[in-house]
C-alpha cells in the first residue's frame, strides 16, 4: 500500500528524469532516435495527467507534490520548446515557444505571488489551462518525433496544434492575470 500512495510523488519525479532521457534520446547518433525522444516525452506528458488524478484519487496529495508538479511540467516543456525551436528555425515555431515560455515563468511567480497573499484560488488552473496542456504537450510530442507513424505525418500535424495552444497560452494567460488584478490592487494598497 505504501507503494500505491508514493506512486504519484514518483511520477512526478520521472517527468524530471525523463528530461535528460528524451534530450539525449534526440540528440544520440541512433535509428529512429526522435521516435525514441518522442515516446519519452509522451510518457512525462501522461505522467502529467496521471500523477494528478491519481494523488487526488489516493487521498495522497501533499505540499511537495503540489509543488514540484508543476515545476516539472515547467522544466520538461522547456526543454522541449527549446529543442524544438532549434530543430524548425521556423519564426512561428520560435514566436509560440517564446510566448508559451513568457506566460509559463510569468503565470507561476504570479501564482506563488497570490499564494503568499492566500488568493491562490483565484488563479487556480482552470479548464481551458488544461486544454491548453493537454494541446501542448501532443504538439511538442509530435514536432519532437516529426515523422510518419501509421500513415500520419505527426510532425504536420504539430504545428497547427503548437500554434492552438499559443492561442490558448495567450487567452489564459490574460484570463489568469485579469482575474489577479483585483487582489493585487488590494494588496498594495494596504502595503
């Protein structure tokens, strides 16, 4: 049983592994190394949702797990962003890594910002974030292996759900910080 409820903690922790997995997987003089680094970023990608529901299920959610997921989620889209950007040298490509990036950095620090002023609920994620993710990471993970699996040119099919979720990086971002302003005019008035 004590497995079963470190189970999610551990998730967590493999999507951090996985970072340098799927990095040298890319990069290694092998056949079929981006099919490699793409499998490995699918699964941090599950791992993401899975970990989640699982504490939740479990009744196993803690501080540290509350923390550290989604910095490993930050860590690993990073990562994959860069590469990415780097592979395509594509100004579209270079554009919606930037700002997935600017929001990301800018959303947590605002996040822990309205955690210190317990407001954290005000910006909790919401649905259209999860969408958000979720078109994320199939995008990167397709751009990442950029091949042909099962007659499917997943690499196509990237970019237009790269540039989605762009899309949906800007509306939350704005819905998030919109809906912080009214805390952070209040905050620093009393300050």
């Amino acid at each position: 049983m004590t497995f079963i409820k470190s189970l999610p903690m551990a998730m967590t922790w493999t999507r951090v592994v996985l970072i340098p997995v799927f990095l040298v997987s890319y990069y290694a003089p092998i056949e079929d190394a981006r099919f490699w680094a793409g499998l490995a970023f699918m699964i941090a990608a599950i791992t993401d949702w899975f970990d989640g529901y699982l504490a939740r299920k479990l009744g196993v959610s803690s501080k540290l797990g509350a923390f550290l997921d989604p910095v490993a989620d930050k860590l690993i889209v990073s990562a994959a962003l860069v590469v990415v950007a780097v592979e395509y040298q594509n100004i579209w490509i270079t554009i919606s890594a930037v700002l997935i990036l600017m929001r990301e950095i800018s959303i947590s620090a605002l996040r822990e910002w309205m955690a210190e002023n317990n407001a954290r609920d005000v910006v909790a994620v919401s649905n259209l974030g999860k969408i958000k993710t979720a078109s994320q990471l199939a995008a990167l993970t397709w751009l990442l292996y950029g091949g042909e699996l099962w007659g499917v040119n997943w690499g196509a099919l990237g970019f237009p759900m790269l540039y989605f979720a762009t899309i949906l990086t800007v509306i939350t971002w704005v819905q998030y910080t919109k809906a912080a302003i009214p805390v952070i005019l209040e905050t620093s008035e009393k300050r």
